[in-house]
C-alpha cells in the first residue's frame, strides 16, 4: 500500500453497531433521535418510509443513511457528528470515507415499505445484525451456525443482494465481514490483481450467495492477505485497494475519450423485453433469486462467440436444423454483450400482458454448474400482472429504447420514471470540472465563474445569443461542470416547440382505449426525483424556450420557479396534490437572438430569470490554440472573413450583435479539408446571410463572394 489509509472510521463504526444494540427493543425511541440527527444537521431526512410515516426500522438501514454513493462528505460528517452526540459515541467522528462501500440512494433501506414487507422482515435484519457482531468477537460455531442461518435469510429477501449484504456487514466489522461490492468484486475476480489459485478456490456468480459460500470467500480472501504474495493485511486494505484502483483505472478511460458531445463518455440506460413464454414456468424462480436467463445451455458460454454469424452457425449444427436463427442470435448477442448494468427490463407474457420489471445489476455470468448456464442478476422491482400499454415483439428479448413512446408508456404504468437514470453508482460518473468545461467550450474563464455565480443565485438562467455561440453545446456541460461530474441523472434536456403544453410539462389527461388516464410530465417527475435527492443539485435545460407559450406551459407553476419562492407549495390544477419546486432545482433555458419569427418574451418571464448574453469566442485563448493546432492557412482566412462579416453585420441597423455568425460552426473539426470548408460556407453560412439580407441581393452576393475567396 502505497499511502496511509484513514481509518478513523472503524473505531466509530464499531462503536455506534455496539450503541444502536442497546435499541434493539427501543426501536420507537431511535427512531426519535434519528429524526432529530437530520433536524439538527438542517438535512431532510430521507423516505424511510410510505408516506414518510415511519413505524420502524433496522440498523442496516441506519448505516445505510450516511453511507450513500451521492451524499456529499460534508452531509455525512455532519450527520455522525450529531448521531455522536445524541447517542454519546466517544469514538473520533471521522473525516474521511474513502473506499467505505455506499448503497443507492433508491434503495437505501433494508427493508421493504409497509404493504410489501412480511411480518419479521426487519426483526430478523436486528437478529442478523446481533449474531454477525457476535461472531466477529467470538469465532464459536454455534455462534457460526446462526450466522448462517440469518444470513441466508436475509439474503433471501427481495430488494437484499451481494453487494448491499456484505457492505452491511463490512461497515459493522470490516476485520471480520469482506465487502463484495460491485468494486470489490471487479478488483477480486476480473481485474487480474488477486491470483488465479485464490480465486479459483471462491464461488462468486451472479446469483444470491449463501452464507456458505460468503464464509469460503472470506476464508480464502485471508488465506490470501496474510500471505507474502501482497503488501494489503486485511479486508480494509482490500476495500481500499479495490476503491483506488478502479479509481485510476477509470479516469484513464475517461481521458482515453475524446468529447465530440456532453455524454460521449456516459453510458445510457436501454430498455429491454423480455418474453417469458418459453420460461414462464421458471419466472417465480428467476424472481426470487434475482436473476434472468434466456435459457439455451447447449451452447455453452455466450461469452466465447465472436459474432452473431458463429452463434447461428452453433445453433444449426445443436438443433440438426438449418433455420437462419437470426432473432434467437440476436438475442445472444444483446444479452450477452449488449445489456448493460442499470438498463431496465420489462418481463410479458403472452401478448397482452407483463409480469414485472427490474433493473439489470450483473455483468453476463457462465456458470456450467447450474441449470441455467447464462445468467444476469437482475434487481427486480415488482411482480404481478398488467394490461401491456405497447405491442410486444413476439421475440425472446427485444430492445425498445429507440421506440421512446413506448417506453414512456411502460414509465407510466409502472412509475419507473424515477428510476430510469439508476446506473451502477458504486463506479460513478465521470468527472467533469470548470478546466474542461472552458477547454471545450471556449468561453472567457471571468465570463464563466460571472455565470456559474449568476445560476447558483438566481436558480433560472436564459442563455441567449445569436446562431451558433454554442449554447445547446454548452448547456449539458455548464450543469456537469457545477456538479463536478457527467451525472446523466441529474440533468434532464427538453425542447419547446409552439404545441408543448401544461399536460406535456406538468401533468393532464391523456386518452387511454377505455377513456382518460391522468399522466404526469417532465418537469413534475424531474422536481419529484430532485426531491428525493435535495443534498444535490439538479439542472432542467429547455432548448428553444421562447417557442413556447411559457404562461401556458407553466401555468400555476410560474410563481414557484421563482428562488425565494422555491419550497411553496401549491395545489395542482389537475390534481389534489400539494406541489412545490425544490430549492436543488436549476433552470437553464437557451434562446436564439437571431429568430425574428418569435415575439418578445413578456415580463412574468423576464423577472423571473436571469439573461446571460453568450458571445462568439473566435479571440478567446480556447479557440486561438484550437486554430493554432489545425496549422489551416485557409481555415484562419476563413475566420478571419467571418469577423469581418461580423463587423458588419453589428453595424447593421436591422441587425446588430444578436446576429452575428458563432464559433460552433467551426468547431469539433479533426482535419481540414477542400470540401469541409465549402460545405461549412455553401450550406451553413451564405444561407444565413441570404436570410439575413433577403432585400440586399448586392450585399449577400458580395460578401458570399468574399467567404468563397478565402478558401480558395
């Protein structure tokens, strides 16, 4: 190891499982000093439960509150420093929480809400909790056995996995417990670190493991770290190793990538179907074990197949049949190398019907041993039977992402709107500060910290300027950059257009084939999940916002946009509801200057948002270097021409700055060519000028010629 891990933690980890014992049978009075740990670090307390109508809960689960993947380090030390002093922990409350496993914030409780959960769910949470402390302190086997016991139990209910089980137990015991998140798992069996003999000796699929199977893992793991084969001692040099490793592992990915758009480098949720007609018997199987399989163990391990055109060829020669198979390929394929950890998956039966819903949480997994050979884990989320709102393909596995009216459908039905941005959050986002956000955008750093300011005071910002200054370009990539990294989540893009509504926006009646289904819109689920989530920030972008009729999309909701009016709540037009915009919400709109067609935006919205006049940046030091490196005496007179045209055209009285031509139309361009450059003036920039001086024949002639000129 190669720097000194902070293990302050361990000791107040330690002590506060030993506190939180004592409530074991006080449940109702913890409950009160949790409530009043947030009151006093001025923190909303997460939803614990229906309503937030909170009748119990396990110790699990109040690890879970503080060890979250997005909670700030700030929020978590305020929270130990009150939970220290309401429960008079003497440990040190620790300052850093490197390498510490985190849950999802979607499924931060270890238990289900009231209505799904059984009778003793979260008794035998305490119970395991109790025994597992028991056993870390006296390794007896009776002790062992109800470990076990409980173990198995617990893993067995819905909602509980490999990764939020064993970070459970890492936190309360990180000498004794190893922690087998997504990470750990990558660092101990994929990543080639731990030697092949260690791991050939530990069983770890995709399915649940048993307590058995927990047990020989950690044997194995400190057969391993007490060897001379690492400098790691024990499972916290591992979780930190595992932590720090990945760490720099993903950056170099993220540096290997070069950024043409704002989520190049982010990978996005697909939606799958998933026919059970042919599995229909193994569903309750495949439910209760949190797995999928699309069957066909004669072929062996999907994983070895280097294209569909092989998996056709192995199918034709198993079944002694030469049918073409190329849906059932396809399906392979997609499963094995498509699907991606945190795409959602919608389960049919028949043609009229789904059975559930879950989300993809494991890579593809082989395993001959068992009955199904290729395997996913898959966190599901409900099970049941629905009407299906969509025509299902009659395919085993079926890729509906781009059919997006479909998919908004089954979002609907479902309520899965808050999940769709549910990624594996244990690897994170991509990093994304104001250095690379100024090497892209190429704005004036003063100009950028004036407006990162400007946003953060008055919630609503309109990026406005002339044609191609890079404002739909920069929009992603101001909110990224104020988070600090690519969170896909926490930044939602729309567009305007004049026939964008309230029932679009906020929510309204929608017609169903047996009449009408009250739907909610964009903006209401994109402020209901920001609630969730109110320790960070979230940015709503609307492109074109003067297309649309902003009183009429709004409506009642103009007055809460407003940031000394965020938290109010006010009664829906269409609904009994009580709604209000959260303070963590950030409007950006975009606005095109040069639009004459538009008419000018009242004052409602005028007060309530801020303008921010973007500029071209053909002098600005970003732009200057990039000309610099595409060493183009044609490309420089071509720049050269367009800020003349500039001039002009700011000196035009029916024109002025709103009009002048952007950088963007010269940007992102790897080489230059001949033909790139007559394209960029022939079908981008002479158009605009013609439309610009549709009654001055001369003037666009003339300066068309002189754009032609420059590149000969």
């Amino acid at each position: 190891m190669n720097k000194t891990i902070d293990r302050t933690w361990v000791d107040f980890y330690k002590e506060l499982a030993e506190k939180l014992l004592e409530f074991r049978e006080k449940r109702e009075e913890l409950i009160i000093k949790i409530q009043k740990v947030y009151e006093l670090a001025e923190i909303k307390l997460p939803t614990l439960e229906r309503n937030n109508q909170l009748t119990d809960i396990d110790p699990f689960t109040i690890f879970g509150l503080f060890n979250k993947s997005s909670m700030k380090e700030s929020n978590k030390i305020k929270i130990l420093e009150n939970v220290s002093e309401l429960l008079n922990i003497k440990s040190k409350v620790p300052s850093s929480f490197d390498s510490i496993p985190t849950i999802n914030n979607m499924g931060a409780t270890y238990y289900d809400f009231e209505g799904y959960r059984n009778e003793n769910d979260i008794d035998d949470l305490w119970t395991l909790f109790s025994v597992a402390l028991t056993y870390a302190k006296e390794k007896r086997l009776e002790y062992k056995n109800q470990f076990i016991k409980y173990f198995d139990l617990v893993m067995s209910k819905r909602g509980i996995g490999n990764s939020k089980l064993t970070s459970g137990l890492y936190w309360i015991s990180p000498k004794t417990y190893a922690n087998l998140d997504s990470r750990s798992r990558w660092y101990i069996f994929e990543s080639e670190k731990v030697p092949f003999e260690i791991i050939s000796l530990m069983e770890m699929g995709n399915e649940k493991i048993t307590a058995e199977e927990y047990l020989t893992i950690i044997y194995n793991l400190k057969t391993y770290l007490s060897s001379t084969k690492t400098s790691m001692s024990d499972f916290i040099d591992l979780s930190y190793e595992a932590w720090r490793y990945s760490e720099q592992v993903n950056k170099k990915k993220t540096d290997e990538i070069e950024t043409t758009d704002a989520d190049k480098d982010v990978e996005s949720i697909n939606y799958w179907m998933f026919s059970a007609d042919s599995e229909v018997k193994y569903w309750d199987f495949f439910y209760d074990n949190s797995l999928l399989s699309i069957g066909l163990n004669k072929l062996g391990d999907f994983s070895t197949y280097i294209d569909k055109k092989e998996i056709k060829e192995k199918l034709q020669e198993v079944n002694e049949f030469n049918n073409n198979y190329n849906n059932t390929a396809n399906a392979v394929w997609q499963f094995t190398k498509e699907m991606k950890i945190g795409d959602i998956i919608y389960v049919k039966k028949g043609q009229s019907k789904l059975i559930g819903w879950g989300i993809v949480s494991s890579r593809h997994h082989y395993n001959i041993n068992r009955e199904f050979s290729n395997s996913r884990q898959i966190d599901w989320k409900k099970k049941g039977e629905w009407i299906t709102p969509v025509k299902p393909s009659n395919k085993i596995l079926t890729k509906i992402t781009p059919y997006s009216e479909s998919v908004r459908k089954l979002n609907m039905l479902f309520e899965t709107e808050k999940f769709d941005t549910v990624i594996d959050t244990e690897v994170g986002f991509p990093k994304y500060n104001s250095n690379q956000f100024l090497n892209e955008v190429f704005m004036n750093e003063k100009y950028y910290h004036s407006l990162v300011e400007l946003i953060k005071i008055k919630k609503n910002v309109i990026l406005q300027g002339p044609p191609g200054v890079g404002k739909t370009y920069a929009a992603k990539r101001l909110a990224y950059s104020i988070i600090g990294e690519k969170a896909t989540s926490r930044v939602k893009m729309i567009q305007f257009h004049q026939s964008y509504s309230y029932e679009d926006f906020i929510m309204g009646f929608r017609p169903t084939e047996t009449g009408f289904k009250l739907n909610k819109g964009t903006f209401y689920n994109f402020c209901k999940q920001a609630e969730e989530d109110s320790e960070n920030k979230y940015f709503f972008i609307i492109d074109e916002i003067n297309r649309g009729n902003l009183s009429k999309i709004f409506g009642e909701l103009f007055m809460l946009i407003e940031n000394d009016k965020r938290g109010t709540e006010l009664e829906l037009l269409y609904a009994d509801e009580k709604f209000s915009v959260p303070k963590n919400v950030y409007i950006i709109g975009m606005m095109n200057t040069a639009d004459r067609s538009l008419a000018i935006l009242d004052y409602a919205l005028r007060r309530r948002f801020a303008f921010y006049n973007m500029n071209t940046s053909f002098t600005t030091m970003g732009f200057r270097e990039y000309q610099e490196n595409l060493q183009n005496s044609k490309f420089d007179e071509l720049i050269l021409c367009v800020q003349n045209l500039n001039k002009e055209i700011i000196n035009d009285e029916t024109l002025g700055e709103g009009f002048v031509i952007g950088h963007s139309y010269f940007c992102n361009l790897k080489e230059i060519t001949d033909s790139i450059l007559t394209n960029i003036v022939e079908f981008e920039i002479i158009p605009l000028i013609k439309e610009y001086w549709f009654d001055e024949e001369t003037k666009v002639d003339i300066w068309s010629e002189m754009l032609r000129s420059s590149i000969k």
